[in-house]
C-alpha cells in the first residue's frame, strides 16, 4: 500500500484530469476522431462532477461521510432490488437494513472483520449454488456478495484516518482505468473481453487503460516522492479489482435483462453504473489493510 495524504490526491486528481481534457482538445482539432473526442469530452465533463462531489466530500471530514456514505449505499441497495426483486417491501427493507448496515460498519471498528469473514462465508455458499436456481435467497446471496457488503466495507474505510486519501486515490486510479479503457477501445478495440457480460469491452482497451493506469500512477509518485513498487502494485490491484466490480455489476444487469440501472446522473446511468468499480477497488483494498493490521 502507498502512504498519501488528501492534498496530494486533490492536486493528482486536477493534474490528471487537466491532462485528459488536453488529449480530448488535440483530438478534436484532427476531422477523423472530432466526432469520439466531443462523446469524451462529454462523458468526462460528468465524470468531472461526480470526483468534485466526492473529494468535497473527503475534504468535509467524516461527519459528512457518515450521512453521505450510508445514503449512497441505501440508494444502491434500491437500484439493485429494483432490477432484481422489484417489490416495494423488499425495496424499503434493503434500503433501510443496507444504511443501516453501512453506518453501523463506519461507527464500529470491529464490524469491518465481521464484513469480511461474512462476505467470504457467503461468496463460498454462493460458489455452491448452482447459477439457475435462482430462488429468492441465491438473490439475497448475490445482492449481499455484491454490492452491499462491499459497499459496506468501503464505507467504512473512508473514515479510517489511514485509509480515506488512498480510497480516494482508488477512485481516481478507477476513473483512470476505464476512461483509458473507454479511449482505447473505442479507438483500437476489436478483440471482445468478455462477449456475454460486457460486449462493449476489448481486450485492446483494458490493455490501454492499464497501461495507462500504471504509467500515471508511477509519474504521480516520482512527482512526491513516492515509492515506485508500492504505487505500481496499488494500481494494479486497483486495476483488477476495477474489472471485477464492473463484471460483477454488469451480471446482475444481465440475470434481470436490464441495460442500466435506475438513473441519477446524465451520460452515467444509474448510481452504481457510476461507482460499480471502486466499490469493488475500495473494499479490497480496506479489507487488504485491515487483515495486514491483524498481524
């Protein structure tokens, strides 16, 4: 793991998205990619809004991560049982044992070893059961499996002193990876990744988008003296980790035979189409750190 403070991460996330502007700008003055560099430029300018809210956020202090991270993962919770299980009591109950679930994880130190032996438990029942079956207990199974736990457990991550910069830091190397991911594929994909969960990736984009997460983050840590074997292995954890929770995210659309979930925000779908990834980045690496503290 890296050691990072919030003001280095503030000044990476300006630094890197003034970058990917730049790339966009020369983009746009060539006729042949003009049309690909304006839907980037789109896409990023949400994207953009969506870091500002949340290094806001970081920047507030754990008092307004304790309201805002419990919202985010009721509202998750809601997307999820409304593609998987839409009826009403059961929307309400997720909504409302998902908060809670999540503020009780951030306020009690110990919930986050018991976040991780419970999802290991209920990832190991889940690899049991067969995919078909499909009963209204395998759902509960997989909605707990991912995203709730994970989403529980990054919660409770961004208010360890120790860790809030890095989650952050995930966030950016997340959006690093999929928006090079984006660029690459749309520019040069042709082998498809994974044709039945995500037809839309490459093997040509996530190649590009992990080179380019790996060579950002080692200028990043040269630029503060940081160590550069630590960095690299973040941001390839992080990386992997990335695909994973988009996979994942991307199977639940599938089973329920739905393109997106309920929408928040323009040109981003719904909350957890946004921040699917990161879920998935931040809950390993706090779960990562917190079994290390064990030793």
């Amino acid at each position: 793991m890296t050691t990072l403070t919030l003001p280095q991460v503030t000044t990476a996330i300006v630094a890197i998205y003034t970058f990917g502007f730049g790339i966009i700008a020369v983009l746009a003055l060539i006729p042949a990619y003009r049309k690909d560099a304006m839907e980037f430029g789109k896409t990023l300018g949400t994207a953009v809004a969506l870091i500002a809210v949340l290094t806001a956020l970081f920047w507030l202090g754990p008092y307004a991560l304790y309201l805002a991270m419990p919202i985010m993962v009721a509202r998750i919770a809601f997307e999820m049982e409304a593609v998987r299980f839409p009826s009403k009591p059961r929307i309400l109950f997720a909504i409302t044992s998902s908060g809670f679930l999540a503020l009780m994880a951030m306020f009690v130190p110990i919930e986050k070893q018991m976040l991780i032996l419970f999802w290991a438990f209920l990832f190991a029942l889940h690899l049991l059961r067969e995919e078909r079956d499909r009963t209204p207990g395998q759902i509960d199974t997989d909605l707990m499996v991912y995203p709730i736990l994970p989403a529980c457990l990054l919660a409770s991550g961004t208010v360890d002193p120790t860790l809030a910069a890095l989650l952050l830091a995930a966030y950016l190397m997340v959006e690093i990876f999929d928006s090079f991911a984006l660029f690459f594929g749309a520019m040069w994909g042709r082998t498809k990744a994974f044709p039945s969960l995500s037809p839309n990736k490459t093997v040509e984009g996530l190649l590009g988008g992990g080179l380019a997460l790996l060579t950002l983050s080692l200028i990043t840590a040269a630029a503060f003296d940081m160590p550069l074997l630590p960095t690299a292995l973040t941001a390839l954890l992080v990386g992997a980790l990335a695909i994973a929770g988009d996979l994942a995210a991307s199977r639940h659309k599938r089973i329920a035979g739905v393109k997106d979930y309920p929408q928040v925000l323009p040109r981003q779908g719904g909350l957890l189409d946004s921040l699917d990834s990161w879920i998935a980045a931040g809950a390993g690496v706090t779960a990562l750190h917190t079994v290390t503290q064990l030793w």
